[in-house]
C-alpha cells in the first residue's frame, strides 16, 4: 500500500519526528497555521528564514525544511535584524515563546519596533516557563499558580498587543490555538507587511500550567477559548490585557504599514552618492 503524504510535508524535517512537545500543547498548531500560511504567500522555501530562541516554542527551528536558526536565550530578535539587514530581501521570520521573546528577550523587542525592522514575530504565550518547569513568566497572570509562585502570582502580567503597538509595531494581532483559520489568515497578513509585525498566539500548557492551577485538560482548555474569547478587530490595545481564567479579547488590533522601515529610512538618507575625505577615498553608496 501507498503510504499518504502529510500536507506540510514539504515543510517538515519529518526525519527529526516524533516531535518533543507534551501530547495537548498547542505548538503544534502553531506551527501548522505558520506552514500553511507561508503555503499560501508569495514566499518560497528559498525566500524565508526562521529564527527561534530558547524554550518549548524555540524548538520550531529544527522541524522545517527552511534556513533555520536556534538562537542562544532571548537573542532570536537581534539575529533576525542582523539577517535582514544583511539580506533585505529575505522574510525573516522569528518563532518563539513568551518567555524568550518579552523577558530576557524584552528590550530587543521594544526596539525591533521602535526601529520598524521589516521582520515577523510570532509569539506563542503560554502563560508561563514551560520548558524549565512552570515558572513565572512575563505574562502570567496575577493569581496564577506556578513552580515559583506557588501561592499565586503577584505581579501584573505583561499586554503584549499593547507593548507591540507602542513599541511601534505596524501590524499586531491576537489569536489563540483554537482560532486556527483566523491564526492563519493573521500570520500570513503578518508576513506580507513591510515593518515589523506581530502576532500572539495564545496555547495551553496542560502539562504545568492548566493542571497547577486546575484548569482540566488541553480540551477543556480549547473549550474555555471557544466560549470565552470575544473577537474585536480593531479593538484598542490597552483592552488586551489578560486575567486568570476570565474573558479576553482576540482579533487584529493594529494595520498600518505606512511608516517607513528601518532599511527605508537609511536609503532615504543615504539616498545619493557621498564621499569621504578627499585624502582617502571616494565610496559610492548603494541602496540596501
């Protein structure tokens, strides 16, 4: 008998399976949604590169046929500025988790959007440092029982559509695991916008997280997302923020690439031709 091709399998290093991931984590959908998405761009294989750094979510880099990079902790952002700036016409693309990406990783955040890097950051939010055992992580919510806060969180957690946009981001989405249309259509919008653009996906870690605080199993879970998310696109970010176990809202938050790109505005300046001292020597500068 034929054996069936997986759909993705173009995209998958299906020699490197079974994949590491707890049976109901929901990165695998993730990274469905991101393969079927790039399945429907303009981009081939050839075109894109993906940078993970440290954690569940980090692992993505070794499971696609792509030019893939498995970054040190909290450093998958300024890799993937650094790749962009050397090859401006590559899409670069950055997978990894909270953790990584708004702690350690925090401030290279900020200032991806504060220069409009042209790249795309898919943020996979589990609530926590799953990877390590359960900690704390910048978006836990207030109350939330973890490895290190075993009597419940009490720090604010981070609204990371909120930090997005006033870090600058041109386009800054929300979706959860069991939005998985909608997380497509968001990421594959995402990759097309010329400056940096953000996505968050909300995933259940039923391995730590759900069973800490007894939230019951990665379906009960997806359940809680269907009947507790309120799609608002459009809606302001400062509403974004995320409590335990209570309503929150997803959709596209933010769409506008009409400011210039950190490679944008270095061409314009360095628009024509300029030459050092005379004493040395004459460059001519070429646009990136």
């Amino acid at each position: 008998m034929s054996k069936e091709k997986h759909p993705l399998s173009d995209y998958l290093r299906e020699d490197r399976m079974p994949h590491m991931w707890c049976p109901g984590c929901g990165i695998g959908i993730a990274v469905s949604a991101f393969l079927n998405a790039l399945k429907q761009s303009r981009y081939g294989q050839d075109d894109v590169v993906l940078v993970s750094g440290i954690g569940c979510a980090g692992r993505v880099a070794g499971y696609v046929k792509l030019d893939s990079f498995h970054t040190t902790h909290g450093r998958a952002i300024p890799f993937a500025e650094g790749l962009k700036a050397a090859s401006p016409k590559t899409k670069v693309v950055v997978f990894s988790g909270e953790g990584d990406l708004m702690s350690i990783g925090g401030n290279h955040f900020i200032h991806a959007g504060r220069k409009n890097m042209s790249i795309t950051i898919l943020c996979v939010n589990n609530l926590n440092y799953a990877m390590t055992g359960g900690q704390v992580s910048p978006t836990t919510p207030a109350k939330a029982i973890t490895a290190t806060a075993p009597f419940g969180s009490f720090c604010q957690p981070f609204n990371l559509p909120f930090i997005a946009e006033a870090a600058g981001a041109v386009y800054v989405a929300r979706w959860t695991v069991f939005h998985v249309r909608q997380l497509q259509k968001a990421i594959l919008e995402a990759i097309h916008k010329k400056g940096m653009s953000f996505v968050e996906i909300i995933s259940p870690c039923p391995t730590l997280y759900e069973r800490r605080n007894q939230m019951g199993t990665a379906l009960s879970r997806m359940n809680f997302y269907r009947e507790n998310t309120v799609i608002k696109n459009g809606a302001s970010t400062k509403d974004a923020v995320m409590d335990l176990d209570k309503p929150f809202i997803v959709g596209k938050f933010v769409d506008d690439d009409s400011k210039l790109t950190y490679l944008e505005a270095m061409n314009e300046y360095y628009d024509t031709t300029f030459s050092c001292d005379a004493n040395y020597h004459t460059y001519t500068g070429s646009k990136i």
